[in-house]
C-alpha cells in the first residue's frame, strides 16, 4: 500500500455512519484503496445492507473524506453490494 492509500483509508475510515454512530474503520465498511494513477484513489465499499437507505450519502461522505487528504486530485468512490450500486456509483462520481 502506498503512502496516499494509507492516508485515504484513515480519512474515509473516520466516516461516521449517522444510522450506526461508529466509524466505517469499526465497521469494517472500506473494502479498498488503490492509487489507480499519480493523485487518483479508488475507494471501494460495502453499505451495512443491500438496501441501505443512505447509501448515497455515505458514498458522498467517503469522496469528500479522500479528497481532504493531501495529495488527492480526485477521488473515485464504487460502492459494492447495494440494490442500486450502479445508479450509487454514477451519480457520486460525476464530473
């Protein structure tokens, strides 16, 4: 793992989970960080259910967390697992 993915994945795992009060780091909600390309992550994720009724936010919530972190130029957010992960995944990584 490289430095900017270590420091992405403390940043999203600080996330708190409003439905929940933990953070994504306890529960173990972050499945991965990837560097794809000099100052681009990949942040990939998996909601509590498939059905998670907030889980755009929460996608919303991990992309801002990653791009607060030095270095990031922009940050890609797939979340895996939910009824509506493709419609999840195209509206939170619009440009």
């Amino acid at each position: 793992m490289t430095e900017l993915e270590d420091k992405v994945r403390v940043e999203v795992g600080k996330v708190v989970d409003p439905e929940t009060g933990q953070t994504f780091e306890e529960m173990q909600m972050i499945q991965s960080v990837k560097e794809t390309s000099p100052g681009t992550v990949t942040v990939e994720f998996v909601p509590t259910s498939p059905f998670c009724p907030i889980a755009f936010k929460l996608a919303a919530d991990i992309r801002d967390a990653a791009n607060k972190v030095e270095g990031i130029q922009k940050a890609v957010v797939y979340c895996r697992g939910h009824a509506m992960e493709e419609q999840i995944n195209e509206m939170t990584n619009k440009q």
